[in-house]
C-alpha cells in the first residue's frame, strides 16, 4: 500500500500543477490593488518559484509527519485542521447511505432473482434504469422542489435551523434528521439501483448451481436455502464492489454537499480546485486514495470472512 500511495501522490501532485491557472493569478489579477510585484512575492510565500521535483519533495517531507502543510486562501489555515472540520459530516453521510443501500438493495436483489420475470421483477428492473439514468443534480432538485417547495415537509439546504442551539436534545436529533433525510436519499439512490442490480444477477447464476438443488433435495427450508446458502456465495462480487465505494465517500459528496450546502469535503474539494488550493487539493486526493486502498484491504478481509476458502487456502497471504 505505501508505494502505490507515494505513485498516487506523485500523479496527483503534477498533474494539478499542469493544470491552468495557478493561486497567484487568481488572486492578484481580478485584485485591482495588487501591485506588480504581487505575483512574484505570493510565488515565493507559496513556495511555487522552485522546480516542481523541489515543491514536491517538500510537500512529501511533511505528510511523513502528517503535515498536510497551510492553505493558500487567505486564512492560512493548516489544511488537516480544515479537512478535520468536515470529514466526519461527510463520512457520516456516506455511511448513512450505504447502510440504507444495503438494507434495501439486498432484498431487493434476493426477491428479484428468485421471482424472475414477475412483475416485481420487471418493477424493480424498470427502478434500475430509472437510478442509472437520472443524474443526480436533477434528482436533487426535484426533490427540493417537491419536499421542500411545494410539501414544504423538509428544509433543503445545511444541517441544522438557525435556532438549532435553543433545541432540547430530542428536537435537535429530530432537526438533524430532517436536514440529512433528502441529501441521504439523493447520495443512495444511485448506488441502491446499481447494488440490487448485480446482487440480482449473482443470485441468478448461485441458485442454478448444483449444490443448491442438493440442499433443496435434502429438505432444507426455501428460506435456508435462499438465504444462507445462495446469498452468502452471491455476496462476493457484492463485497468487491462495496469496497471499491468506499473512495466515493468524498468524490461522490461534492454535488449533493455543494447543492444542499452541506459543509462536507466535497464542498472543500470543489471550492480548494476552483481556488488551485494545491495543499487543500493534495490533502483530499490523498485521503481519497488511503480510502481506496483500505477499501480494498476491507474487500479482501469481507471475502475471507463470507467464503472460508479464502482463510483455508492462504488466498490473503
């Protein structure tokens, strides 16, 4: 994991750097008061003057002391104090949604698969392309417009009332909970088609198997069969693809964090690549790919523990 992060980090850090526009033009040319040596003194503040091997060196120098080093707006804040801010909003979320994709999705797969070409079937599959096809800005807005404009049922932007502080603690959960009901359906909505999708398909191939007609031969209970000998197998590719989303816990963040004015790390992320942040910027792909990495890890360790084939054959080793 350590050197496919270092080449993570090295891709990253250049590949921002190529891209146009640096922080220095952003803040001295729409800045009418910004004299002509502006550019050059902001340039050596940020240490942008060096070779880009020399900032790059420097910038590694400290992450290995977890140092994500300051940002380039003008607060000068360190960047892990910045990210330290939202990251459990955004983690929150995500987790939120990902529990509600698997307590929906996987019925929904299981029951699809075993009633095949019925109408639920049918009604779920029409669900599916409905949830690959709809982007999720427009679902966003359609459920501001109905929930929060013409119902009027639930706020639609933040986290919390203005008067939050003066809540008792059971009308501050209860506020809370209004706030982060539309961003968490728009953030699951996607994934829970995708996800019932494929568990559909994998229990469809796991209940033709010949081991499954032998547990049904031996008098087991349909329940028992479906649920603790099909699902478990059908569940690997699931397990792959729940790890592979554990990244998306920030990338995926940044529309419905910046079209409900959530205060998350998407929202910090869209605002540090439209500024050139590059610390800020450096920090997230960092943790980004972390994520991704230990999304692996977990996919691995998740198929040791549904198939003990993996513990018994040294497969993790």
């Amino acid at each position: 994991m350590c050197p496919m992060l270092l080449g993570i980090s090295m891709v990253s850090f250049t590949v921002i750097h190529l891209a146009p526009g640096t922080p220095v033009d952003l803040q001295t040319t729409l800045n009418p008061k910004a004299s002509l040596e502006a550019p050059k003194r902001l340039q050596e503040l940020y240490g942008l003057d060096k070779p880009l091997v020399v900032q790059y060196w420097a910038w590694l120098k400290r992450l290995v002391h977890l140092d994500f080093g300051r940002s380039f707006s003008p607060d000068r804040r360190p960047v892990w104090d910045k990210i330290k801010e939202r990251i459990g909003i955004t983690i929150g979320l995500n987790l939120a949604s990902m529990i509600l994709i698997l307590l929906v999705s996987i019925p929904i797969g299981v029951m699809a698969a075993y009633r095949a070409h019925s109408w639920f079937d049918r009604g779920t599959t029409l669900f599916v392309f409905l949830g690959f096809a709809m982007p999720t800005f427009w679902l966003a807005l359609l459920l501001i417009m109905l929930f929060g404009v013409y119902l009027d049922w639930l706020p639609i932007s933040g986290l919390t009332s203005l008067n939050f502080s003066h809540f008792t603690f059971w009308q501050k959960v209860q506020d809370l909970a209004a706030h982060v009901t539309l961003p968490v359906l728009v953030a699951a909505f996607g994934g829970l088609a995708g996800m019932s999708r494929y568990l559909r398909s994998n229990m469809l191939e796991v209940i033709r198997q010949d081991y499954i007609t032998t547990a049904r031969a031996k008098g087991l209970l349909e329940r028992t069969v479906i649920f603790k000998h099909a699902l478990r197998n059908a569940l690997l590719p699931v397990i792959t693809i729940l790890g592979l989303s554990v990244p998306g816990l920030i990338g995926g963040s940044v529309i419905f964090e910046s079209i409900f004015a959530i205060p998350g790390m998407g929202q910090l992320f869209y605002g540090a690549v439209m500024a050139r942040d590059y610390p800020v910027v450096m920090g997230e792909l960092v943790i980004g790919a972390l994520l991704t990495l230990v999304g692996n890890l977990l996919a691995d360790v998740g198929y040791a523990m549904v198939d003990p084939r993996f513990r018994t054959t040294g497969v993790l080793g």
